[in-house]
C-alpha cells in the first residue's frame, strides 16, 4: 500500500508562526506575528484576468482606453508582419491583399473631421510636451481640456496649434508644474500674446477657475537646473514665504519672486550664482531680478 506524504506548511524561522502576509509594494514576505521577513524580492504576477471592456464579465480585449488616443483606443489594427493571429506563415500571393487592408484600415480609423482634428492636436499635445519634459498626468489632462473645448466648438476660427498652447498651459498650472507663456511659446511656435488670448477665452468658457500660480510653484525646477543645494531651495521656500505673510509679491510676477529668492538665498548659503545664470533659467531679465532683490531684502531687512 502506497502512502501519501502531506507538505508541512513554512514556518518562520524566528517564532514559528505559519501566517504570512505579502507586501506588494516592497516585493516581500513577512511574518504577521513577529515581522519577520521570510522572503524578498518577489515577482508579482499581476491579476489574473484584466477587464477593459464595458461589461461586467472577465474579458481579455486588449489594452486599455487611452484619451490620448483620438479614438480612445478602441479601433483594431492589422499589424505588420508577414504571420497571422495564430503564428502561421502568410502566403506570399495575399501580401499584397493584406498590404491593401492595412492601408484601408489606417485610413478608414480617421473617419470625419473631427477626428482627423483631434489627431492632429494629440501629436502637437505630444510633440510639445516632449519638448517641455512633461509627464504623462499633464498630457492627458491636456488632451481632455482640448476635447472640451471641441465640444464648445472653441476651436473654430484658431489654429489647432494655439488652442493645444492654450490648453497645455492651463493644464500645467491644473496639474501644479506651471511653465510660463514664453517657454509654452518657445516650445509650440506660437505668439505670446496669442497663447494668452486664447488661454483667458478658454478659461471663461470652459469655467476652469485656476488659482494664480505662486512663486514656489516654480523653485524646485528653478534650483534643479541651477544644481543648487537643498540648504539653497530651503532657504529660498523660507523667503517666499515671509513675503508671502506680508503680501510683498502683490503685483509682481511669479517667477521673478522666485529668481530673487534663489538669488538672495545663494548669498546667503555661499553658492555662488550670477544673476545672468537665473536670469537664463527663470526666463525673467536680470534687470527684473535685481529690482526684486532689492525690493526683498529691503522688505524683509535681509543684509546679502
């Protein structure tokens, strides 16, 4: 007679304790009575089943919804290739038939206007976030501020170009990582001025209600770029706001506060930055910066 042999359950080494749980985050497994780690480094295999579609049934149809997509993602591609779905080779004599059928299907994907508008915004959403190293939060609140003003039918009578500019700034000061109109208009090859009209009529119509961008909106990457210490930045976030407590920065721009702030805060801290090189990063003129840091220093009898 042929015996089975049953598996004794892992025990921790530690306590002996057989209850486990698996920190996902971390990759690991740990004791729950005493905290041991048992494992680490594991490989986590994801769900199962994924469920893209509109259906409360477990599906596999592909990726996800996309709104940087013009069509979300939804319509099927005839990939490249000279293979079918099931791995087999394609005879050669319905190449060309194939060829044919993809060129249809790319082309039949672009059905009317809209979408032929809305696919050429996504690629300039793309091109110039690209440009600005924005992230992908900042796009797709973009591109869902663009189909808005679709909607609105706000796009008629503009270039897809200044529209897109527009949106994009907004959706930087949405997203907290505002970027000026000059660099939004270095970026896109749009006027200023244009950007910022068609940005207020945007703001009006689709109701966006932004608060003013602050100063310290604008520090972390202005230290970045200057490769300035931490002791710099903290520094500065500290002047800002004391002018901030005492309403110094009322009428004045926002960026230019802050090249002040750095500007001052590397005299104090003995890092040695010229005006000319904030100047270059903060997009303001050295004219600006000094006026700033006179009025500052002043302001807060700060001696640098």
């Amino acid at each position: 007679m042929t015996g089975t042999h049953n598996e004794e359950p892992e025990q921790c080494p530690e306590c002996g304790s057989t209850r486990f749980e698996n920190d996902g985050m971390r990759g690991e497994k740990i004791c729950s009575v005493c905290g041991c780690v048992i494992d680490q480094e594991m490989i986590d295999l994801g769900p199962d089943w994924r469920n893209f579609g509109s259906g409360k049934e477990k599906e596999r149809i592909g990726s996800p919804m996309s709104i940087m997509s013009h069509d979300k993602g939804l319509s099927t591609e005839i990939a490249s290739g000279s293979r079918d779905g099931r791995g087999a080779s394609i005879p050669a004599k319905n190449m060309s038939q194939i060829r044919r059928l993809r060129t249809w299907q790319k082309r039949m994907r672009i059905s009317n206007a809209m979408e032929r508008n809305l696919a050429t915004a996504l690629t300039h959403i793309n091109r110039i976030g690209t440009s600005l190293g924005l992230g992908n939060n900042v796009r797709e609140a973009t591109a869902t501020m663009y189909r808005r003003a679709v909607k609105k039918n706000l796009v008629r009578g503009r270039s897809i170009e200044n529209v897109v500019s527009s949106c994009l700034y907004a959706a930087c000061r949405q997203c907290s990582v505002p970027r000026t109109l000059e660099e939004i208009a270095e970026a896109s090859g749009v006027d200023r001025k244009t950007i910022g009209r068609t940005y207020r009529a945007l703001s009006r119509q689709l109701k966006l209600n932004l608060m003013p961008t602050k100063p310290e909106d604008y520090l972390q990457r202005f230290c970045s770029d200057l490769n300035v210490s931490e002791n710099v930045r903290r520094r500065a976030l500290g002047i800002l706001r004391d002018i901030g407590d005492k309403e110094a920065s009322t009428g004045h721009g926002p960026t230019g506060a802050a090249a002040a702030a750095i500007y001052i805060s590397c005299i104090l801290c003995h890092e040695h930055r010229t005006q000319k090189q904030i100047a270059d990063v903060s997009g303001v003129t050295e004219v600006t910066i000094r006026n700033r840091y006179r009025e500052l220093t002043t302001e807060l009898g700060i001696a640098a």
